[in-house]
C-alpha cells in the first residue's frame, strides 16, 4: 500500500509534466498539487509506520506541506498571488533547514563546510544580480527585496542539505538523496524567476516543473528512509 501511494505521486508527477507541455492549464490545475498531497500523504504513513514522525523528519512534513500551499498560490494570477506563494515557499524551504539540524557534527570539517557554503555564495550572489537587473527593466523593484531574501534562504537550505556528506549522523546515500533534491530544487527556483524576470528559454516551464518534482521527491525520500534508518552507509 505505501509503495503504491508512492508510485502514484510519481504517476501523477509525469501527467503534471505532460500537461505541462501541452499547455493544459485545467489539468495542471489539479495534478500539480495532487502530485505534492500524494507525496506528503506517503512520507506521513512511512514515518507512522516507522514510528520516526516524532524525529526531525515532521519538519519536512511541514516544508512540503507549505510548498503545496506555495503551489496553490503561484498557479493563480500572479500578479496578485506571486509574493503570497513566495513566502509560502519561503517559509517551506526555513522548515527544511530546520529537519536538517545543527551543525555540530561538522567541526571536524570545518574548512571544506566553509569552501562548499562560500561556492553557494558566490553563485548565489551571480544569479541575484541578474535577476535584479531583469527586475528593474521590468519595473519591478517591490519584489527586489523578497527576492534577495528568497535568495539567502533557499542558498542556506541548498548549503544545510550538502553539508550533510560532513555530518556523521547521515549516510552518504542519505546525503546524496537530500543534496540532490535540494540542487533540483533550486535549480528550478532560479529557472522560474529567469523566466519571469530575465528571459524566457525553450520548453522553460516543464524544466521548472520537472526539477521542482524532482527536487521535493529528493528531500522527502532522503529525509524519510534516513530518519527511518532504511539507507546504507
């Protein structure tokens, strides 16, 4: 049974994609979000079923419960909505940081902790400037500050996820799970506002959507089998 609700959310994510391409916004309106209940529905039985809901893991419960929110708000017209689902996806991406822990596992590699955050930072701070001249040629200067604060928090979520290959507690598959999803996810973060801010790119919005998917399903799976203590070292 939990395998199946599983599977279905990737079923429904590949229909998400299709319609996607095919432009069909009534069936986008509806698998979208059903994609992200089926994906929380199957990480709340897992971690009931493993009893490990009372870990870490229910905070990523929440991050994907307000990223489904997030969904709901951007799939309306945004100009009214985009900052309302920004700040839902905002608030997810702080409760992600919050499943991941402390850092006090990382002393022991503190050099290398401080290159790879230094690396996001200088990348991060690449892409906002570009964003923020798109910004401004579309005269939309009230979103430079949400977006520079959407930025420094999706680049600590990005740096907490990869910081766990430093941390004792995680193994290295559970690692490579989170850090994966949270690169995906990112990565569709920065297409999205490219799209909407900069320039628009070929077949732009099923690569937004597919590494959004592929981004949340990467931090749910990781963060459920690891609590569980499903993944090899």
């Amino acid at each position: 049974m939990i395998h199946l609700v599983l599977g279905l959310a990737f079923l429904v994510a590949l229909i998400d994609w299709f319609a996607v391409w095919k432009k069909n916004r009534i069936l986008e309106g509806y698998v979208k979000p059903l994609t992200m209940g089926l994906l929380i529905t199957w990480v709340i039985i897992f971690g009931s079923q493993e009893e490990v809901l009372n870990t870490n893991l229910v905070y990523f419960v929440i991050g994907l419960g307000f990223c489904l929110l997030g969904d709901f708000f951007l799939f309306l017209p945004p100009e009214r909505f985009f900052v309302f689902g920004l700040a839902a996806f905002l608030i997810g991406h702080v409760w992600y940081i919050v499943g991941f822990g402390g850092f006090e596992q990382l002393s022991d590699f503190l050099i290398p902790s401080l290159i790879y955050l230094f690396v996001i930072g200088v990348a991060a701070y690449q892409i906002v400037g570009k964003l923020i001249a798109g910004l401004r040629r579309n005269k939309k200067e009230r979103l430079i500050g949400p977006l520079i604060l959407y930025a420094i928090v999706i680049s600590v979520m990005l740096g907490s996820a990869g910081l766990r290959f430093f941390d004792s507690s995680w193994t290295t598959a559970g690692a490579y799970l989170v850090a994966g999803g949270a690169l995906f996810f990112y990565i569709s973060d920065v297409l999205n506002a490219w799209e909407r801010f900069v320039n628009k790119f070929g077949h732009d919005r099923l690569i937004i959507m597919a590494t959004y998917h592929l981004g949340q399903f990467g931090l749910a799976i990781g963060a459920a089998l690891h609590f569980a203590g499903k993944l090899p070292g």
